[in-house]
C-alpha cells in the first residue's frame, strides 16, 4: 500500500472470502492508523457472517483471531451471484454459519436452509447479526458472544490442524454437536438438542466426528486460551433450547474433558 501509495483520502476494497475480508480489514484498520475501507465477500460465509460486523483479525500459530481489531467496513456489498463459481464444499462451509443463527437465534430459519441458501436466507442472517453485534459491537456484554456457538471447540480444533484439511464451518459443525452435548451434561440445554443438531447438520452433508478426539488435552489447553476464557476457567455459549443461546463462564473443565473423550 506503501508502494501505491494509498492516502488516508483512498479507501480499500477486500474482494473475497473471509480470509481477504479479516486481512483486509486488519489492514485498513493499521495501515496509516486506519483507512475507509469496504467489505465485497465472494464466498457464502463471507456474506452471511465475516463481512458482518467490523470484526477483523488474523490467526497466530498459538490460536485464532489472535491480533486483530474492531473495524466497520464503510459499506457492505454483497453480490450473490458470486456463489455461483464457488465449489460445493466452499458453499457448504458457509451453511455451517447460516445453521449457527438457525440453532442460537431463530430456528425459523431452520426449513428454508434444510434445502441450502438463497437471497432471502442471506439476507435474514445477515438482519440477525446486525441486530445481534448493534446490541453489543465490542463484545463486551455477553450478547455478542451467542454468534460464538460451536466456536470455542471449533476454533481449538482448527487449530489443533494447523487451519489445514479443515474448513472453519466444518470445524463449527463438529463444535455446535458437541457444545450441545456439554450444555445438556450441565443441564443448561435442553435434553434431545444435540441429537438434533446431528440430525440437522448430518442431513445436510456435514461429517461430525472430531477429528481430534484423541487429542483432548491438547483442545483443552487450546480452549483455557480462548478469547471468552476468564484465568483457567472454560467459557462457552451455551444454547438453553434451540433458538436460544446464552453465555456461561464457568464450565468445568472436567465436563468439557468427558465429552470430548466420549464423543
Ligand atoms: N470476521 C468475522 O466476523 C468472521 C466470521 C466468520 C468467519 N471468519 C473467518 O473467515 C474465514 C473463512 O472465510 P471463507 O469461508 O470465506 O474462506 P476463504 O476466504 O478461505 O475462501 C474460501 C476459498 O474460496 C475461494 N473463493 C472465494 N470466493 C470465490 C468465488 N466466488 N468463487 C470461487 N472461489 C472463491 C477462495 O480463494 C478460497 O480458496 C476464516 O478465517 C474465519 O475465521 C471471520
Ligand atoms: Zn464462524
């Protein structure tokens, strides 16, 4: 950008998925102090969530979303017809998300993705984080953190896999079913919801089975390093019903550790 140059007067577009979206944006948001930026994402994911929002960052070795900021795009704009050139597992790496809303805010949602995306399901979830981040932009309330579902014991596996083999929606499938099962061990989801879940997602072509299972500990000690975590103590967010999610800052670390095994 140096080299260009581009002024503070220039702004910066990010064309793609949410890979360039989270870069750009950690760019606009640092290169001198911050430049106009705008989000134009090309992958399904990208529409629905990454570009949603004003989060950007990127990964470290020791975990995701490490270095990054809080930086609104000055425009969103979304072209769904850009999902015609993406593969099928690119598009279903995005439905992951588009379950996520279905499963933590409105499982009305739920039949109109059974049978994949279309405009109207881009644009409710895009309606449905926009309404969820202006309650609480900064994630400091614990609002926010309800789009987190599936992503404590998502994040830890993809970064387990080094972010390779893995998508970052299949890694969130995998997590959502397990963090369904951690919630009923607490009895703070309700029974019957994590076989849902599986029913949900398996139907819809996701394999659940955690490609880390024996490497719990390693999950464990990725997840006591998660952005939620308070000092040693697992946070997770937590759905009480389908269609109902809460942040809980407490779980033992045991009960996390007998799903996983289990599981
Ligand atoms: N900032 C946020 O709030 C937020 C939310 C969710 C996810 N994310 C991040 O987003 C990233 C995942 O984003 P993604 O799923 O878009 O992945 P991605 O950006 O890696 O894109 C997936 C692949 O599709 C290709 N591609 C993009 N658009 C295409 C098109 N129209 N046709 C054909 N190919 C196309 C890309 O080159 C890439 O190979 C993760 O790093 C995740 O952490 C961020
Ligand atoms: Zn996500």
């Amino acid at each position: 950008l140096a080299q260009l140059p581009l002024n503070r007067n220039q702004s910066l577009a990010a064309v793609g998925g949410g890979v360039v979206g989270d870069l750009g944006g950690f760019v606009a948001a640092t290169y001198m102090r911050g430049v106009r930026y705008l989000q134009v994402p090309t992958t399904l994911l990208a529409m629905v969530d990454s570009s949603v929002g004003g989060k950007v960052a990127i990964d470290l070795d020791s975990g995701k979303n490490l270095v990054g900021a809080f930086y609104p795009p000055t425009e969103v704009l979304v072209a769904p017809e850009f999902i015609s050139t993406l593969p099928e597992r690119q598009v279903r790496n995005g439905m992951a998300e588009v379950w996520k809303y279905a499963f933590v805010l409105d499982m009305s949602l739920a039949q109109d993705v059974a049978s994949g995306w279309n405009r109207e399901v881009i644009e409710r979830c895009i309606e449905l984080k926009r309404s969820v981040v202006e309650e609480d932009e900064f994630d400091t309330t614990g609002r926010r953190a309800v789009l987190n579902f599936g992503h404590t014991v998502g994040h830890a596996i993809e970064t387990a896999l080094a972010y390779r083999d893995i998508l970052h929606g299949e890694a969130i499938a995998i997590g959502m079913r397990l963090e369904a099962m951690i919630g009923e061990r607490l009895g703070i989801t309700a029974p019957g919801t994590a076989e849902a879940i599986a029913q949900a997602l398996g139907g819809a072509g996701f394999d659940l089975e955690n490609p880390c299972r024996d490497a719990t500990d390693v999950l464990l000690n990725l997840m006591v390093r998660d952005k939620k975590a308070e000092s040693r103590k697992l946070a997770f967010s937590l759905l009480t019903e389908l269609g109902a999610c809460k942040l809980v800052n407490d779980v033992p670390e045991s009960v996390v550790e007998e799903v996983l095994a289990q599981a």
